[in-house]
C-alpha cells in the first residue's frame, strides 16, 4: 500500500501530514501529486469527498518552498467557487504548509478588503480566493498576475453552474501561459471540457471514478408523503422530516433545500420544536455563515440547513446523516449533496423526503445513481395538520372582472372625466344626501381690452391670377362665410395649388 512517504514529498510536509493523522493517500492524491511534482498539467475527476484538495495543495507547497514572494506579485492562484470552499482550501494550506515559510492570503467577498490590500502589498506565495473578488482587486491595481508559475482551479462544474466561466477564462488570459495548471471538477460536461482544451497543455487526465456516482458507503432511504391536500404539502414534509429526526441518533446532520426561503422556513421549524438548528445560504452575511459553519465543525450545532452553496466543497468528515427536504431539480446535485457522509471511509445515512409533485426529478436521480434507495415505513401523526389552515391565496381574478374596490372607485373616476373635480367627488361620497351644500358663485372675471394689432386686420382680398378665373368687382358675386375671404375661399386646395402653378 503507498504511503504519503513514498510520493516525493520534502520532511517538512510530510510531519505536516503525519499531524494531521493521514499516511495513506487516497486514489487521487495518489495519482496527481507525483505527476504535479514534475510540472505537467493535471485534469482530476474525482467527486467529493475524495482528497481533491491535499491532491493541489500539498504539490503547490512544494514546489513554492524554495522561492521568494513579492508585493502584489503571488506565485500561485488557487480559485474556488464560494467563499467556504475557498476558506477551507486556506485552511488546509495553513495546515500542511505550517513547516514551511510561504505566506498566502485569502481573498473572498464579505470581509474587509482592507486587510486583504495590506497583506498583498507585504508580499503573498499564494492566493486563494473567488473569482469575482481577485477580478475586482486586480481591476484596482491592488494585484498583478504576470508572476503566477501554478495554478489551480478547484470544483470547475460548480464554476459553470454559478456562471463563473467568462471570469476563469478571464483569469486564465492575465497569467503566464507558461503556467503549471491543476484542473478538479467531479463531471466534465462540454463547456468544461471546451476550457480545458482552450487552456491546459496536453494534461494527464486522472479520474479515480465514474462521474456523478454516490458513495457505497452511503445508505440511502426515500420516504414518499402521502398524498392530500396540496396547500398543505410543505407543512407535511415538515412535520415528516421533525418525525424522522426525532427518531433517528444522530451526531449531526445536514438539511438540503431547493431554495433559500426553504432554508429560513424549515430552520425555523426545527428549532421551534426543541431540535438544534441553525440556517446556511448565500444571502446571509458572510461573518454569520463563518460562524455558524464553526459551530458546525466543532459540535456545537447539531443541524446544518442549508442550499446548495454548501452542497459542495464543505470539508466537514464526520458527518453522519444528509436529508433531503426536497428533491434537487438537478441529479448531480443529489451525488453532492450525499456526498456530505460517508467520507474518508466512514460510512454515512442519507434521506430523502419524496412529495408527489417530486416525482419526475426523482426519476431523473433514479436515472443517474442506477439504483433504487431502500423505502422508508415512518409512523408520523399527522393529526396537527387537521387544524391546519393553508395559506390564503388571493382570488383568481378573470379578465374582465371587478373587485369591490374596483366598482366603488369607477362612479368617481367616471365623474372626473365629466370635469368634476377631485373635491368635490370626494365630497359627493363622503356627504349624506340630504345635506346641501351651497356652492358661492364663482367671481365675475375682469376683463381688459387690449389694443388691436396688426394680426387683427384681415388679409387682403386675392387678385385674379388668370382670365379663367376672374373677380367681380360686385361684392354679392363673392364666396359668403366667415372663412371666405376673397376668391380661393370654398376651393379645395389642391385645386389652388394647380391655379396658382
């Protein structure tokens, strides 16, 4: 069997390592960091949960070891696609590279950039960091990428899914192309692969298994809610999902949701019903997220509810079961989202909460994990739903059709547009009919004569301007009207224009 010993690596990192309890390497740091070492570019394809992260780091560290960093000059970039992932890809650099003087920041939103400029203008070896968050500070001058000799980007399919490609691609086009480039990403769909093509130099391809595949150590439960009424269909998983964990030992455990409202909504409901559980998703603040993935980690939050920002990437071993609240409307997220048990050897309890109106994403799941999980028999009361009242919708309204306030607010609208004013409409509504109210005569307006001017005059009478058309000197003889002045007067104008051409 090989051990960390046997991979290369200098006796700094390697008492890093021994720390942390680890000698065996699993399948894809086994096969990366030897060929990492020797400066070919890597494409890993490995799910998570794998080791992907000591597969980069532990190479990068050393081949940095013997260099020297400037200001705003790092030697490598290591990118990530949140903010957690990317703190704890720092927090394994901190770990193995503890022996070792190289010195690395982390660049994420959320957090003072402060801090970050004036670690970056001390001088940093490596970079870890968002996409989004180095494009700014490079954008202001604060960070220069022509000195990059490694580089590394780490869970690329959630690049894609998050719309990060253009910012890679980006990224990629301000370094060196003379860079060493280590690529991980659990599935290669084509625009993946279209990247890797475009930016990696004939990489060793290393994929230690089949994409989008779960873990055998994982026991997988499905539980389908009965069927009734649909206005009740959340409170139902609820209440299932508070039955189920009720029941179940668990030493911790993270809730998936397919959207944030989700996340809030069941976080609330457990921690109501006396279970410790707290809430994780992209719209909280960042130090908040920090701080309720440290009470994760360390155990003193027993339930994680989450979306799928953490559905990836999360370096938490010891999870021991995963729920699904809802059935993630892409299957590859199931494979990532279980993926949060059953790791480093451990084996792991997954559930899945199955409503009827999940069913055709359930088929895709079923599609792609090529097996059927265990049915789950689970005894919930359901009589507190018997009280239960859905939430009130507001009445479909057809075209066409007014409400009460519709109809009262017309009379007035209808009166406006007959020239009565505001006030008095209102004061037609407000006031009883048999009140009378005199209106005062509005004053009399004074007038002024003005002097006449010259536009007052008429003009002139026309002249005849040929023999066919002659004017009569006798006054009876001319066009009558107030518009008829002279000849021209009850003549259509296109009849003029060709008299007078």
């Amino acid at each position: 069997m090989t051990k960390f010993t046997d991979l290369g690596l200098n006796p700094d990192i390697l008492k890093a390592v021994a720390d942390t309890g680890y000698d065996t390497p699993t399948a894809i740091q086994e096969q990366a960091i030897p060929i990492a070492l020797i400066g070919l570019d890597v494409l890993g394809i490995a799910q998570t949960g794998t080791g992907k992260t000591a597969a980069f780091t532990l190479p990068m560290i050393e081949k940095l070891a013997s260099g020297r960093s400037r200001a705003r000059m790092p030697r490598a970039i290591v990118l990530a696609p949140t903010r957690e992932l990317a703190d704890q890809v720092a927090e394994a650099f901190e770990k193995y590279a503890k022996y070792c003087k190289l010195n690395w920041a982390l660049l994420i939103g959320g957090v003072s950039m402060a801090d970050q400029v004036a670690k970056l203008d001390k001088g940093v070896d490596v970079l870890i960091a968002t996409p989004g968050r180095l494009l700014d500070l490079f954008e202001r001058s604060k960070v220069m990428l022509n000195g990059v000799q490694l580089m590394v980007v780490d869970e690329a399919d959630r690049m894609l899914d998050m719309g990060f490609i253009p910012d890679i691609e980006r990224i990629f086009k301000l370094t060196p192309p003379s860079r060493q480039t280590l690529f991980f990403s659990a599935t290669m769909p084509p625009e993946i692969t279209r990247l890797t093509e475009q930016f990696l130099k004939n990489p060793v391809r290393i994929e230690v298994s089949r994409p989008a595949t779960t873990n055998e150590n994982i026991t997988q439960y499905v539980y389908r809610v009965p069927s009734g009424d649909s206005k009740l269909l959340a409170k139902a998983k609820r209440l299932a999902l508070r039955t189920l964990i009720g029941q179940l030992e668990i030493n911790n455990g993270i809730v998936f949701c397919n959207r944030k409202t989700d996340v809030d909504i069941v976080a609330k409901s457990l921690s109501v019903h006396g279970f410790n559980a707290a809430p994780i998703h992209g719209d909280l603040d960042q130090s908040l997220r920090m701080k309720t993935l440290d009470a994760f980690r360390s155990g003193e939050l027993k339930l994680l509810v989450a979306s799928d920002v953490a559905a990836r990437g999360l370096d938490i071993p010891s999870v021991s079961h995963v729920f699904n609240f809802d059935v993630p409307h892409h299957a590859d997220d199931y494979v990532h989202r279980i993926g949060r048990t059953g790791r480093a050897g451990r084996t792991g309890e997954a559930y899945l909460i199955l409503a009827p109106n999940d069913e055709k994403n359930y088929d895709k799941v079923l599609k792609l994990i090529k097996k059927e999980p265990n049915t789950l028999e689970l005894d919930v009361d359901w009589s507190p739903l018997a009280d239960a009242r859905p939430e009130r919708e507001k009445p479909a309204r057809g075209r066409g059709e007014r409400t009460e306030r519709d109809r009262s607010a017309r009379p007035r609208r209808e009166r406006g547009r007959k020239g009565e004013s505001a006030v008095e409409a209102v004061t037609e509504a407000v006031v009883p009919e048999e009140i009378v109210v005199d209106a005062a005569p509005p004053p009399e307006k004074k007038t002024r004569r003005r002097k006449s001017t010259a536009a007052d005059t008429p003009p002139p009478r026309a002249k005849a301007v040929s023999d066919d058309f002659p004017l009569k000197d006798n006054e009876d003889s001319l066009p009558k009207g107030p518009d008829c002045q002279g000849f021209g007067g009850h003549v259509p104008a296109f009849m003029l224009r060709s008299a007078y051409r």
